[in-house]
C-alpha cells in the first residue's frame, strides 16, 4: 500500500475526484503540486492490485453486514463504454515494438479507450466490480473479455442466490451464452433482429408470426431462449424494434421489463464520466492510466458507500461527494481552506482584521 508521504498524494487525488466537477486534472489541485500527483500515478512503487483487494474485501465486508433477503437476486451488467480521446496518446496508441499493446482504438467511430466493465446490482448496493480494456482487432473480443469477467464475481455473492446477467447486442455470442449458461445463471440479452433461428428464420419474423415470450432456438446453441420485443424511441424520435432473449421461461412483458434494467449501466457511465472524471486521464504511462482508472472508480463507490448510510439519502452526487470529503477526508477539505485563508489574507487586512491560526491547547 502507499507509503505515508504517498498516502498524503492519494487523498489529494481522491480530493479531486470528490470535488464531482467532472475534470479532476492534477493542475487543479489546492494541496499538492501537479508533478507529485504525476510521479504518484506513474512512477512511485505502491501496489495497485493491493489497493483493488482492499477496497473489494471492504465492499464485501458491507455487503455481508447489510445481504438482502434471498428473494433480491444479483443483478450482473456488462457493458461496454468509451473514454474518447482527440490527442496523439502515442504511448497508448502506438507503443514500442517491445510493447505491442495498444490501448486507444477506434471502435463504432469513436476513438479513445474501450473498456468493458461489469456492475453489480445487489439490492440497493451499486458496485463497479472489473474492467477490461478492449484492444482492437487481434486481441480478444468484447464478447471474450466479458466472458473473463464473469469468472471475478466472488461465489460468496452468488452462492444459493439466484444470478442473472444482462448485456447488450453486442454480447450474444455463442461463446458468452455457453459461459453463463455453465454457471447455472440465468440470462438475459439483447439480441440484434436478423439473428438466425435454427429452422432458418430471423428473429424479426418473428415480430409478425410469433408471440411474445415463446421459446425459440437460436442458431448455435443446443437450449432454447425465451423471446420477446419492444419498440424504443430514439433521440431523433424514430422507433427501433428491439429484441431480448432470455434462458429462463420468463413472460414476455416482464422479460422486457427485465430487459430494460439492464441500462442501469448507462446512468453509471454517465456518472462516472461527468462526477468522476473516469475519461480525463492524461498520464505519459500505461500504469498511470490504470491507477487513474480504478481511483476514479474508488471515488465513485466512497460517495456511493456513504450515501447509503445517510438518512434519508441525498441521491445527488456532489452533495454526497461534498460529505464522503468530510467524513473520510478532513484533512483535504482543512489543507483547501488554509490555502484559501492565506491567498486572501491581504483582504481582510484591508478592512483592518488579521487572521491568526493557533492550536487548541491539550
């Protein structure tokens, strides 16, 4: 773990991250030089996969105090997200021959950093549990790495519970079905509308000719699915036909409804992103960007952690960053306001007062 000078630079990033502003960069900080932060992220010898187990075995220590009933299941969303990038990023684009390991890829037009993440929903509880980051083409697909983060779920947390996971079009492969299929989970999957089905018909025929929740088998795979559909509106106000698969016989509203949850995703990102500033990495290393990644995600799950211990809950962000700051970070919050007092001493010296800072005798 840091040291405690280093322990002096982590609280001041962690600082940054809770200020909820959505642009954490190093240079804004109040307490530490922007260097310091830098040589915390890229340089110093703290153990970032030391820093993940602790902070993984705390949010299993809560959860285990505060388990729903056996009835809640566990709710695994994957997803995947874009950190998009303009600049050069030549480390993580195109990083040496000895290092063939690019990180900033185009995918779907967008250019930056891919990353497929699982969330855990677990009654009230929000946990960003693991990501991967997606290479390019070459390296394993989404699809591949969503499959590898379904073996870092502990079994503590699904065992005799039932699990059901959730993801996006760009999941149903046969491979991602099969992987969840072995763990006895149930799934629940969009799936695109000219997916095949095994007597050769598409599924978007079945929009017309079937009803919603049948089973059906799809091309590929030896158990059938429940299927269902639904209109979306687009931001540009078009409806798109939208289908969902299921391995469990659910009906084919509450499959839709089921379905639907999975987008709980999608207000995470919007979270982490524009509060937490999981996409303003800059760092000149691979490993500061990765440790720039997971303590924008601490961050998140520190005011996530708090707000559910206040009563009632403040369900807005920078009001629950403002008090995880300080309960769990006075000293930050103290550093900011004696740099605040000192840069603006002189205006108190105009109106004839002078501020005098002396410690409480013991």
């Amino acid at each position: 773990m840091p040291s405690v000078y280093q322990k002096a630079s982590l609280n001041a990033i962690l600082g940054l991250f809770l200020e909820a502003q959505g642009h954490p960069y190093p240079e804004h900080t109040q307490i530490k030089s922007a260097s310091s932060l830098s040589r915390f992220l890229n340089h110093y010898n703290w153990s970032t996969k030391g820093l993940i187990r602790e902070t993984r075995q705390a949010v299993l220590g809560q959860i285990a105090k505060y388990r729903p009933s056996k009835q809640v299941p566990l709710k695994i969303l994957i997803d995947l997200t874009t950190l998009e990038k303009s600049g050069k990023f030549l480390h993580l684009s195109n990083p040496p021959k000895d290092e063939p390991d690019p990180w900033v890829r185009i995918l779907n037009g967008k250019r930056g950093l891919h990353l497929v993440v699982l969330y855990l929903v677990y009654g009230e509880w929000r946990v960003p549990w693991s990501f991967r980051v997606w290479r390019g083409k070459g390296y394993p697909s989404p699809s591949d790495l969503a499959c590898k983060l379904l073996g870092t779920v502990p079994k503590q947390l699904t065992q005799n519970r039932t699990v059901i996971v959730l993801a996006d079009t760009e999941f149903s492969t046969i491979k991602f079905f099969n992987s969840v299929r072995v763990k006895s989970w149930r799934i629940v999957v969009g799936v695109r509308n000219n997916r095949k089905l095994q007597d050769g018909r598409t599924v978007k025929q079945l929009y017309r000719h079937g009803k919603r929740g049948q089973q059906e088998m799809l091309e590929g795979l030896t158990t059938p699915l429940s299927i269902s559909w639904f209109w979306l509106k687009r931001a540009d106000n078009k409806r798109e036909l939208r289908f969902v698969v299921s391995s469990h016989p659910y009906s084919g509203a509450y499959l839709v409804i089921l379905g639907r949850k999975r987008w709980a995703i999608e207000g995470f990102f919007k979270t982490i992103k524009h509060r937490f500033g999981l996409h303003c990495f800059g760092q000149s290393t691979k490993l500061g960007v990765y440790r720039w990644l997971i303590l924008s995600l601490l961050a998140y799950l520190l005011a996530h952690w708090i707000d559910q211990w206040s009563s009632p809950p403040i369900l807005d962000w920078k009001a629950t960053s403002d008090l995880t700051l300080s309960v769990l970070f006075p000293s930050v919050l103290w550093l900011k306001l004696l740099r605040y007092i000192r840069i603006n001493a002189d205006i108190a010296a105009r109106h004839d007062f002078e501020i005098v800072l002396k410690p409480i005798p013991i």
